[in-house]
C-alpha cells in the first residue's frame, strides 16, 4: 500500500526521506559562489534540480529509486539555496544553469538526463537550450516559461504554510547565513516575480527530449501554459499527475518516481 503525504504533514514534520550516503560530496567555487553537490549511485547520470526556496534533500525519496534502477543521481543546492552561497547580485536563472555546468564539469559528465522541479525544472530547460550537448532530455515539472504561465490569485492553504515552514528551519540548519531566511525568500521571490521570459521562439529552438509534467491541482502553474509548453517545443509530451500538487515528488513519491524513471530510461536507453 503506497504511503500517501498530500497534505505535507510528514514533510512539515520530517523532510523528506533521508538521503543515503552519499559516494561523493563537496563544493564548486564558481562566479561568486560555493555551489555544493553530492551524488549516489553508479552508472547514466540523472541530475536533480530542486524548488525554489528548496534544497537537494527535497528529492529524498527520488535518490533511492534512480540509484536502485541503476542511475547515478547527482544532487546540486542552487546558489543561496541549502548548503550553497551566493553573491549580493540578484539571483538569475541562467546564472543558476551556468552553476550545473560547473558542477558537471567537475565531475566530468559530458552530458545528463536533468529532472527540474519547479524553480528547478527553469533552469534545465534553460541548459537545453543553452548547452544541449550536455543535456539528454529534460524532464520539466511544474514551471512557467513566462509569466503568463502563473497563476494570477495564489489560496494560501495549510500546505504551503507547512512547505514554507520547512523551508524555514531547513535553511536554518543548512545555510551559511542562517538568520537571513526573510531576505532570502525576497531575493528569491523578485526573481520569480521578473523571470522566466522566454518566448515561443525561444522554446521552438529546443531540440532535446522533453516531458513537461503538470500536476492535476498545481498552486502555481495554470493547466493551459503546460498545454502552450508542450505545443511549442518540438517533439515534447505533456504528462499531467492526477490527484496531487505542487509537491507531487514528496505527496505520491512511488507514483511520480514511476514516470520519473519511465523518462529517464527512455532518453538514456
């Protein structure tokens, strides 16, 4: 019988699953910041890319599923984020992509399958369009690409305040400026507030494997920009989650590993 956290009570509470240990962790001085990264697992590489005001840790019930099917799963904290600094500039997107790289080539992977979530998923579309050697297709959950794609009246709820709670003393724990959590969640939100934008020409451009994957009762993301994404890059496929959120990877995490994997193997086959 599958394990059920729709409401985030055990993430509130918990996190999500434990992380195992890792085979390889450390830190990427680049362009200002120290980005860190661990990885589990052997073989193709699967790289994991969190939400915004998020941490590697969020996909702890990923690892083990991509690590048990044969995948090497490498984690990255965006800069600011988890374990990672940054500098005072504003934070950007593509700078934040130009992190994955730098973190790739260190561990010496020519190229990657990139599941994006959220905040996340931005910034592996935005690698498949900037270095699409290195990206073997993207699997994209729960993201605009223009701010058109946001839902314009977000219903606060108890579980974003239980996802926003966790945020909180996640970064408390983790960050290397622990009493800065109010400044960060504004950082973060001017960036999301002036970024993505990127037009349908720019997303016709993309010419690697992409799943865009939208969940039945998103917070954020309207039903019909998924619908555009999914139209407008060429070859893409639109995969909606029944019955979950926002928080799909932590709510139904046996459900969405499945088409997790069900990419992957395709675009790593």
């Amino acid at each position: 019988m599958p394990t059920y956290d729709d409401d985030l009570t055990t993430f509130a509470a918990q996190g999500a699953a434990p992380l195992p240990s890792a085979n390889e962790q450390g830190y990427v001085e680049h362009d200002g910041a120290r980005i860190w990264y661990a990885t589990y697992g052997s073989g193709p590489a699967v790289v994991l890319l969190h939400g915004g005001l998020g941490h590697g840790g969020n996909w702890g019930y990923q690892v083990p599923a991509l690590v048990d099917a044969g995948y090497r799963a490498v984690l990255i904290d965006s800069r600011g984020h988890g374990r990672s600094t940054r500098d005072a500039r504003p934070y950007k997107y593509e700078l934040m992509a130009s992190d994955v790289l730098a973190v790739m080539d260190t561990l010496q992977l020519q190229r990657a399958a990139v599941v994006g979530w959220s905040d996340g998923a931005c910034v592996a579309m935005i690698l498949a369009m900037r270095a699409p050697a290195r990206v073997a297709g993207v699997f994209f959950f729960g993201c605009n690409m223009d701010p058109s794609g946001t839902k314009e009246i977000l219903e606060p709820g108890p579980v974003l305040e239980r996802c926003f709670a966790r945020h909180a003393k996640d970064y408390a724990q983790l960050s290397a400026t622990p009493d800065q959590f109010n400044a960060f969640v504004a950082a973060v939100t001017q960036m999301m507030q002036t970024e993505p934008n990127y037009s349908v020409h720019d997303l016709a451009t993309i010419a690697v494997p992409v799943a865009i994957v939208q969940s039945e009762h998103d917070e954020f993301i309207k039903r019909e920009h998924a619908e555009y994404l999914a139209r407008s890059i060429p070859g893409a496929e639109l995969i909606v989650l029944p019955g979950v959120s926002h928080f799909a990877p932590l709510q139904r995490p046996d459900e969405f590993n499945g088409v997790v994997l069900a990419f992957v193997d395709k675009v790593l086959a």
